[in-house]
C-alpha cells in the first residue's frame, strides 16, 4: 500500500490491522519496540560511570496501526503503555584506569526507530574525532593558544544574559543522554516541588526558541520528536483518556531499576495529559504550541526532513482533526473548559478565550505550511482554508473592541431576533463594565478576552492580543492600535516588571464567584492579574513585526533593574508589581528564557521570522469578500454544504 493511502487511512482512523507490505515486517511481533544503542566503555579510575546502552518504546495491547515508510520500511503504532510507554535502559560500565577511550555506536536498530526513520542513518563518533572537533573551535591553528577574540566576546556579555544562559543550561532535562527539553522550575530554595521538576510542553516554548536562536538545534529536534511518540493515538469513550492527537502537558524522565538487575537502571517517559493536574483538566495549547515550535525549527534550522517525516505528517494531522472536529457550536471558535491554557486555573474563561483561538490559528496557518501536497490531504486543507477565513473574520469583527466600537455597543438594541441583527449576541450594554469607560484610551484598542451569547469578557489578556498580533489574526490597523493601548495603558500593564497576564483583576464578590474564591488567584496576583516576565518574549515579537521595537526595548530595560536580584520569579503580585508572587517559584525556567529570547530577537530582529506568520493573499481576497458581502446583517444561502470538520 502506498504511503499516502497508509497515512490516510490512520488519520481517518480506519486502518486495517496491519498495513505493511512487507510480510516480514510482521516477525517483529506483538512485542515490537524500537530501540538506540548507545554504547560506550570509558576509562576512568575514579567511579563507575551510569552508560546508557539502549531506548526502547514499549507499545502494547490491542489495535495496531501500521504505515508504510519511505524506501520499503514500516514501522507500527500500538495503543501506549502509558507508566512505561518510552524507557532508556542504563548499564554501569567498567572501571579501568588510565585515559578514557572508545566509541560511541548508533546500531542498525535506528532503521526501526521512528525518531530516527527516514532521517537518521547507522553512526559512529570516535571520542579522539570529538576532542579534536572542540579543540578546533576553540585554539588557534597557528600556535594552539586560545584565539583572543573569543575572551574579548565573553567579556563583553552581558552579565544578566550570562547568568540566564547559566541557569537555563541548568535545567536542562536528559533522556537517554541526549537533551530533552527544560523542566519548569529549577529552585534549590524550594522543597515544594509539585510537578515543576517536569518539562512543559508551553513551558518549553521560549526555551525552544533561545536554543534556536543560538543555533543549538538538537535540543529541539530531540523534543519535537519524543513528544510526538507521547501523542495518544487511540480516541476511547473512556472520559479518563485523552482524545485523539492530543499532546500531553508535561511529562517527566523517570529511572527506575530494572527487575532483577541491581546494577542496571531504566529511564521513563511518563507523560501527564491532564489526569493528574490541579482540576484535571486537559491541555488545549500542547498541540498548537508544538506546531508553531516544529515550523520555527524548520525555519531556521533549514531541516525540512523533521516535519516530512511520514510520523510527523501524521501528527500534524491527528491535531487539526482534534482542533477541527465536529460539535454543537456555531461559531469557528475553539470551544474549550475553563484552564487548558497558560490561565490553567478557574479564571472565567471558558468558552471561547482569546488566547486559545489566536495559537488556533497560528497553528493552522503553521501547518499549511508544512503540510505535504498529496491526495489525502486535499480535504483536510480546504477544511483548514476555510476555517482560517471564518476565524479570521469572526475574531476581527466580533473580538476587536475601541472607543468607537465601545460607543456602539452601548447603544445596542437587544433581543433582536433576525438573520439581519445588528447585536448578533444580545449583548446587553449595562454588561460594559464602568472601569472600562474610563479605561479605554481615545487612541488604542484591544480584542477582549471571550465572547458567548449574552457575554462578553472585555479583560485585556496579554498573550492573546500579542499572539493575535504575530499570527496576523489580528489586522495591521489592529495591530498597531493595540500597541498604542499598550503604551497609553504602560503604567497598568507594565509598572515595575513586564507583563500583567490580564487587566484589571478580578475582585470582591466576582473574584469569589468566578475563581471560587481561590487562594492563589487573589486579585493582582498569579493569573488574576499578576505580572509575568515569561511574557517579554511574545511581546517583543510582536514590536518587532510592527516595526515598534522601542516598546519591547523599554520593557526588557525595566525587567533587567530587578529580575536577576528577584531569582527570576515565575511571576509578581501587587497592581503595579512591586512583590515577587507570595507563591512564585524561583529560577523559573520560561522566566529565563522569555528574557532571552527576547534579547536574542531585538538583536537579531530578522531572526523573528520564524515566528511571525503573514496574512496570505488568498485569505486577504476571501475575507474582503466576506466584508463585502456584510454578513453582519445578511443571511446567505450556501449553494453547496460548507464544512469545517475534516
């Protein structure tokens, strides 16, 4: 069976019990696993050293779905034995003394591993090939004295950056020897750990990009690559398991002793979709995240064959399945529960949240992309074509809210049943709430937090307006007003660290209603209004392709007078952000790269690139026709059956 017909046919979730061509392929058995040999004897005459020798994914029980790979190989996708669904197993060496020799060998066994399939070949690195490598980067060829450039370089770093770069290293989480991702917290001060010794898939997102910036790829890759194996595969009418294409939000290495074997050690994966977070609820933004990461690292890498992959491919898919399934709501919107984004605790933003739509629809316009031109993806393109012109507009008409936009509303005409209804959502006016009226700048404007029938939340949400901005969700005319409200509102949304996460907060009777009356959410503090630095990153994205760097500039300048002297916070309290958060973790990771990345960007602004996402000129044409046609106010017959659901 053809590759593209085998890709099909897992996507749509028919696919027989074994796909493969090859007979022998099924010798493998029900136990198949993929394995990486890493093997290596060191020398060392001081300690045995833990070397891990081999990776193996154990895929377990029931339905197989098999996929026909490039060249004639196969390899096959079970249901997840999730306690123990990847393992790395380590075995001591032997101490010898003297000078420490060998190899390292990648075997054969790579032909079976999908995170080497198709990309990867058999490899081996002599240790004296590695050495001489450094020694070349770093000496002098004349006379083998280190090059005096590199020493007036690292005197010129900043020490900020210097100290960042330090701590980011730090919390650089290992799988099998190679780097994996960055667990969330790195706080030797703190023995209340929680779950921030895990590494985040959003959590991971700066860090991602700082290592893309400073051209250390293979960080990236290895996470890209190992997340997709986390993605559940099997969609179950059990409530408990996720659904199909979902991303887990975090998961952790784990070593475990081997069964009968003191002296060896087994390193897991073991991913958390949701079941085991505060409220149990499952990531929304895993997904998205990982699209927008996987086109940022083709970008700047040059590496297509990472998102060619026929595994990749596949992956992209079984997320815009999930994102563009069917359901009961009307609009183009990503309906989603209250915490399965950044905001992951009871906030009032149920429903139709503005962060959630804008990485929506940057990851649709990101896996257009990338999506290879065949067959079976014809469908799934003019799906996404479609809702991409539907999100578009509903975000820019419906979300958008100025001094203009505000003055109408508050002489909206309610319970207007038409198809020709000027408020669409029954809105009522006395729902505009009186901080707004006077908040609202003349210049400057924003798109609100959520929109429900008979609702409409106009908090300022940080990362949806800055996100909006970058994917091109947002129009450039809104784009730039939105900047301007920034820097007319800088003393409510930046005050002494960047960046409030949503303005104004929520207090008294509405905090208790709406939170729960939650003791980490009080109001100017954590998600409630609180300032996160993470946030620097995203905004000075979004400067950089409107052409106002300054702003991100001042930002980054106010951040560095306290940020290091603070132990980068996870976030600060207090309305004008005077308090390191009463509960925040110190040396947070995204706190550090957010920084980063950030300093990277604006001196590098070119390198924003692989980020930004442009609108696309057939899109443009689509929605001036929706325009033109004023679908505010009339109804149109569809003289052929429209769908958004692949």
């Amino acid at each position: 069976m053809g590759t593209a017909e085998g890709v099909l046919q897992v996507f749509s979730g028919v696919a027989p019990h074994n796909l493969c061509s090859d007979p022998s392929s099924n010798a493998l058995g029900s136990a198949y696993s993929f394995n990486s040999r890493l093997i290596s004897t060191k020398r060392n005459a001081s300690k045995k050293i833990k070397i891990p020798v081999y990776a193996s994914v154990r895929l377990s029980t029931s339905r197989t779905y098999g996929v026909q790979g490039f060249g004639g190989s196969s390899y096959k996708y079970r249901n997840i034995d999730r306690l123990k669904f990847s393992s790395c197993r380590c075995q001591r060496a032997e101490s010898f003394g003297g000078k420490t020799t060998g190899n390292w060998f990648v075997d054969s066994a790579d032909d079976l591993n999908p995170l080497n399939t198709m990309v990867n070949g058999p490899h081996v690195l002599n240790f004296d090939d590695v050495k001489q490598l450094k020694e070349e980067k770093t000496d002098s060829m004349s006379n083998g004295a280190p090059i005096a450039s590199s020493t007036i370089h690292r005197a010129k770093v900043d020490p900020i950056e210097e100290e960042a770069w330090d701590l980011l290293r730090d919390s650089v989480a290992y799988y099998c020897g190679s780097p994996i991702g960055t667990i969330a917290a790195n706080d030797p001060t703190s023995s209340n750990v929680l779950n921030y010794d895990q590494v985040f898939i959003r959590d991971f997102i700066p860090s991602g990009i700082a290592f893309l910036l400073k051209g250390e790829y293979d960080i990236v890759r290895n996470f890209i690559l190992h997340t997709l194996q986390l993605q559940s595969w099997e969609k179950t009418m059990d409530c408990h398991s996720p659904g199909q294409g979902l991303m887990p939000a975090s998961f952790k290495v784990r070593t475990v002793p081997l069964d009968g074997d003191d002296s060896a050690t087994e390193e897991v994966l073991d991913p958390d979709f949701g079941e085991a977070a505060i409220g149990r609820v499952a990531p929304v933004d895993s997904g998205l995240w990982w699209i927008i990461l996987l086109r940022a690292y083709g970008k700047i890498s040059g590496d297509l064959s990472v998102q060619e992959r026929i595994d990749v491919q596949t992956g992209i898919k079984m997320i815009l399945k999930l994102c563009l399934a069917d359901g009961f709501d009307m609009f183009p919107t990503l309906l989603v529960t209250d915490g399965s984004c950044m905001i992951d605790r009871r906030m009032g933003i149920h429903g139709h949240p503005l962060e959630i739509q804008a990485l929506f629809y940057s990851a649709l316009m990101s896996a257009r992309e990338m999506l290879a031109p065949e067959d079976g993806s014809a469908d799934l393109i003019r799906a996404l074509n479609n809702r991409l012109v539907a999100l578009s507009f509903h975000i820019r008409e419906y979300y958008w809210i100025d001094l203009r936009k505000l003055n109408e509303i508050y002489r909206y005409k309610t319970e207007e049943y038409s198809y020709d209804a000027v408020n669409k959502f029954n809105i009522y006016p006395d729902q505009i709430p009186p901080w707004l009226v006077e908040w609202i700048p003349n210049r400057g404007g924003y798109l609100i937090g959520n929109l429900q029938p008979a609702h409409m939340d106009f908090r300022f949400f940080s990362l949806g307006n800055f996100w909006s901005i970058v994917s091109g969700l947002a129009t450039m005319d809104q784009s730039h007003a939105i900047l301007d409200l920034i820097e007319a509102k800088w003393a409510d949304l930046v005050a002494d660290m960047p960046f409030k996460i949503s303005y104004p907060a929520l207090e008294g009777q509405e905090w208790q209603i709406i939170t729960g009356s939650d003791p980490k959410n009080t109001p100017w503090s954590y998600h409630n209004a609180g300032s996160w630095p993470t946030l620097l990153w995203q905004l000075t994205v979004a400067c950089i392709k409107m052409n106002r760097a300054d702003i991100a500039v001042k930002a980054v300048e106010i951040a560095e007078r306290r940020i290091s002297r603070d132990r980068w916070p996870e976030y600060y309290d207090t309305k004008r952000s005077r308090f390191i958060g009463k509960q925040a973790h110190l040396f947070q990771t995204w706190s550090i790269a957010g920084y980063l990345v950030a300093k990277l960007l604006l001196a590098d602004p070119g390198a924003a690139k692989i980020l930004i996402t442009d609108e696309d000129p057939e899109l443009v044409n689509a929605f001036s026709c929706m325009i033109g046609a004023n679908p505010r106010r009339k109804r149109g017959r569809k003289n052929s059956k429209q769908s958004y659901i692949v």
